[in-house]
C-alpha cells in the first residue's frame, strides 16, 4: 500500500524520510471541526515601533485532523486563522514581510504540517508595533479554508497589543 505524505524536511539520509507528514484523510462527510484556545486571551506589551511575535495555540476538539496551507496536501481540510469582528477584514497587524505566517491581510497559517484531534495546533504572527501609545485589539477565529467558520465561543482568541505607557482612559476604553 502507497504512502500519501509528502517530505517536509530538507535532509533525507540514505532514502529515510524525515519528518513525511500523512495526508491520509478519507472525506468531509461525518467530519466535525472544532478547537478551544489553550489561551483565549493574549497580552503584548511592547513600545512603539517594536518588533513582536505572537502565537496563539488551538486544541483540536473535532473528529478529523487538521492540515496547513505549506502541508502539500490536496483535498483535505485547510484550518487557518481569519480575522473576527469584522470577519476577513484586514488586520492592522498584518506584516506583508512575514509570508511564512501570514497568507494575507486576514488570514493566518497554522505551524504545524497536520494536527490530529486532541492535538494542538500553533498559530504565530510577526508583526511591528504601531508608533503611537494605545491599546489595540484583535480578534480571531479559525476557519476551515472553503468549508466553514469554527464560531462557539471557545474559538475566540482576543489579542491585546499594550504599545508603550497607556493612561488610565486608553486602559478603560481597552476593557470594552
């Protein structure tokens, strides 16, 4: 029987595949996709004009595994995270320099080659700090790429970018 998977390291010794990621997946059909943050709220304090990276984790709780945009499989549920209140709009974190990342203004890729269920799954953006002092948040949702939204309440993660000394009216405002 034929392996399905595709090399997703650069170093192969002696015909030994290293690292070969299973594109095994039979069919949507009967498939429930669903994650829960392992931390729904992140807190980024940096100063105006920094650098900064975040990653966001995800546990898959459906019965069917997830698998990357960089995987090489084809026909298989593609999980990213998309931009939330507003959906798909920009995000004012986007770094078009970050492409290993970030897919586009509104989209996210997913760490991992594949993630089955009960696993997690690891989501990191680069991005540069505005160069004013506020508060600003983002909200995201993971998405199975052409198939649907995960949208409960648990598949919510809140980005919060603290960009130098913030006064106690930008704090309150923030809270909303």
């Amino acid at each position: 029987k034929k392996l399905n998977s595709r090399l997703v390291a650069d170093e192969v010794s002696d015909y030994t595949v290293v690292n070969a990621v299973s594109c095994a997946f039979s069919s949507f059909e009967g498939k429930t996709f669903s994650g829960e943050f392992v931390n729904p709220k992140t807190d980024v304090q940096v100063d105006p004009g920094q650098d900064l990276s975040v990653s966001i984790f995800l546990k898959n709780t459906g019965n069917a595994p997830w698998f990357s945009a960089a995987s090489g499989c084809t026909d298989v549920p593609i999980v990213k995270l998309g931009t939330a209140r507003d959906r798909d709009r920009g995000s004012i974190f986007y770094n078009p320099g970050d492409s290993s990342h970030w897919l586009d203004p509104n989209r996210i890729a997913m760490v991992e080659p594949r993630v089955n269920a009960g696993e997690i799954a690891t989501f990191t953006f680069l991005s540069h700090a505005p160069t004013v002092t506020d508060i600003f948040k983002e909200y995201f949702q993971p998405v199975v790429e052409g198939v649907q939204w995960m949208e409960s309440k648990k598949e919510t993660s809140i980005v919060t970018i603290k960009v130098g000394e913030n006064d106690q009216e930008q704090e309150r405002k923030a809270f909303y």
